[in-house]
C-alpha cells in the first residue's frame, strides 16, 4: 500500500479531485504527514484538477447555458443574481467561490451563462484553485498533526484509515453526482 502511495498518490489526487476537492486534498495532507507525499506537488494535483473542472462548467455553460435557461425559466433570475454580484465583484467571487461547498458547479457555470469572459476567468480561477489548495492542504497537514499528537502515532492504523476515508470520499463524490443529475 505504501509503494503504490507514493507511486499514483499524485495522479490519484488529481483524478479524485477533479469530483471531490477537500476530501482528497485533506487525505493527501495526511501522506505527505506521513512521507509519503510531498506538499508542492499535492498543492500542484489539486489546484489543477479543480482549476479544470471550472474551465469544464463554465465553458459547458458558455455554450450551453440558453439551452438550459431556455428549458428551465425560473433559473435565469438566480443567473442574474449571481451575475449581477459576480459583474460588481469578479475577483471576490471566483476566490470565494472555490470553498462554498454545493456551489462549486453552479458559480462556475453561472459565470459563464454571464458576461465574464474566458480568459480573465481563467487567470482568476488558476489563482483561486492555488489559493484553495494551498489553505485547504495546509489546514490538512495541521490537522493530522493535530490528531497525530491527541492521539498518538497512526502508522499502525494508516491503511485502514486512508482505505476508510477514500470509501467516505467515494461515497461523498457519487453522492453529490446524483444529486446533481436529480
């Protein structure tokens, strides 16, 4: 379990974080607690799957988003909503965006359905997705010590805790998968 860590912990944060940021970066903060991981490249993996997953939605919705507002009516005054506060203040939106939890999907693809064009959104949103992976990597790195001094050494525990908290963020991913599709 070690060796295949420190092998794919990279890739296996970047794939799981383009559906579940925190969780996996906080499960990343914990191997690199461990020396499994590096914190660099943690940030690195989870600042670009969720810097892509922005790009996705808000250029889904770009060409998408009449359709949509076209079949759904009662939608546009939430877009308008959004886009009224998001054309008043585009930088504190893309920056506070990237930690309101439920509405990582909706901002992004709500800014693109607006006037906001592609390329200040993607400087915006590449800063945002560092700031967000820096502050929640390093919260997990505290954390985990935190718990690694109340409670004691984990190495004897590590694989059923890391096998634990990926069947948890799985479980969270597809969770809000379905979600969304309802």
């Amino acid at each position: 379990m070690s060796e295949l860590l420190q092998q794919y912990g990279y890739i296996a944060v970047f794939v799981a974080g383009l559906f579940e940021g925190e969780t996996i970066l906080m499960l990343g903060a914990f191997a690199v607690h461990q020396g499994y991981l590096s914190l660099l490249p943690l940030i690195a993996c989870g600042a670009a799957a969720a810097f892509l997953t922005d790009q996705f939605y808000f250029h889904l919705s770009r060409r998408k988003g009449a359709e949509l507002l076209a079949r759904r009516p009662g939608l546009r005054a939430h877009v308008e909503r959004v886009n009224g506060f998001g054309g008043r203040h585009p930088v504190a939106t893309i920056f506070l965006m990237r930690f309101a939890w439920g509405l990582r999907i909706a901002l992004p693809a709500t800014l693109g359905m607006g006037p906001m064009r592609p390329v200040p959104y993607a400087a915006l949103d590449a800063l945002a997705a560092l700031l967000w992976a820096t502050v929640i990597s390093l919260f997990g790195l505290k954390l985990t010590a935190w718990v690694h001094a109340s409670i004691g050494h984990l190495k004897p525990y590590e694989h059923p805790l890391i096998v634990g908290a990926l069947v948890i963020a799985l479980a969270v991913a597809l969770y809000r998968q379905w979600r969304a599709r309802r």
